[in-house]
C-alpha cells in the first residue's frame, strides 16, 4: 500500500468520524414522558384511558336501570362485590354506538364508574407532548371530561372529571 492510498484512507476515516460527530443523538423517550393507555371504540370514535385509572374489562353485565335518571346514566351494576354506575359515553357525546358489548371499570379518587363501549382496540404509549389539550378548551358542557386528542384521534378521557360528576355518585346525596 503506497502512502497516497493510506492517506486517501486516513482521509475518510476522518471524514466519517466527524459527520458522527456532528449528528445529534436521538434522545430516548423516558417512561415519565409516556402515557399508557387503554383505547376502546364506542361506534366510529376511539377512547383513551390512562391505564392508572382502569381497575378491570368485563363483558357487559345486567345492568339495572334506575327511574328518572338522565340518558347518560345507564343504570347500575354489581362488578365484583361493588354496586357501580355505569356511564353511557355513547349518549354523553352524542355517539351512534354498535353493540355495547364491554363494560371498563375506572376509578378516580371520589370512586368507581363504569363506561360501556363496543370494542377494546388495544393498548398504547402516547408522548406527553403528542396530546393536544387546547381544543378541549370550547364551551361545551362536556369538555372538561376530555383530557386531550392524540395524534391518531383518539380522544383521551379525564377520569378525575368525570367520576367526580355528582350523577355518577352511587348513593351520593341528590
């Protein structure tokens, strides 16, 4: 190998160590800035919530209606010794619904709801930053329910609000 070749060579090992070099690293994703959630379709809508709130998935079980109760409030049920209200978010939002077929158990901190959908789509790690919260900024009386859209549609559920609802309260004075 003549000096020029070794040269030439010397040349591009540099030459590849700077473009290295100058490339900025791609930061991971840290676990805090990751959102796990459950997504569940009601008709064409998709659903989110966080997998913190969610204490189980059960088919739909007999649910009792109660007189006088407003659309939204589908009845209640017995889900594993617990006497919960069950929340229909198909006539919430307004919402054609298949088959309500699933019932999901969530829990915020002044208790348990259950929500009725027709479907579980799956699990899915949602960035932080990839939930847009200012649309859930209108003046409908339902905003406050929604925590923010992703980026594929799907619309992420403020549990805390929702539970908090005091037509949701089992046994909570009227």
């Amino acid at each position: 190998m003549n000096a020029r070749d070794e040269d030439s060579k010397f040349e591009v090992i540099l030459l590849h160590r700077a473009e290295m070099a100058a490339q900025v690293p791609k930061r991971e994703v840290e676990e805090s800035e990751l959102v796990r959630v459950i997504v569940f379709n009601i008709g064409d809508e998709k659903f989110g919530v966080r997998i913190e709130n969610l204490i189980h998935i059960v088919p739909c079980p007999h649910i009792t209606t109660l007189p006088q109760m407003p659309r939204i409030i589908s009845g209640i049920a017995h889900i594993r010794d617990d006497i919960i209200a069950i929340c229909s978010l198909a006539d919430w939002f307004h919402i054609q619904a298949k088959t309500l077929t699933y019932l999901a158990v969530v829990e915020g901190s002044r208790g348990k709801v259950g929500l009725i959908f027709d479907q579980i789509s799956g699990f899915q790690n949602v960035r932080n930053d990839d939930i847009a919260r200012s649309f859930c900024a209108s003046s409908s009386d339902h905003s406050h329910f929604i925590e923010g859209l992703t980026k594929d549609c799907v619309t992420l559920l403020n549990i805390e609000e929702l539970v908090q609802h005091d037509l949701l309260q089992v046994g909570a004075p009227a």
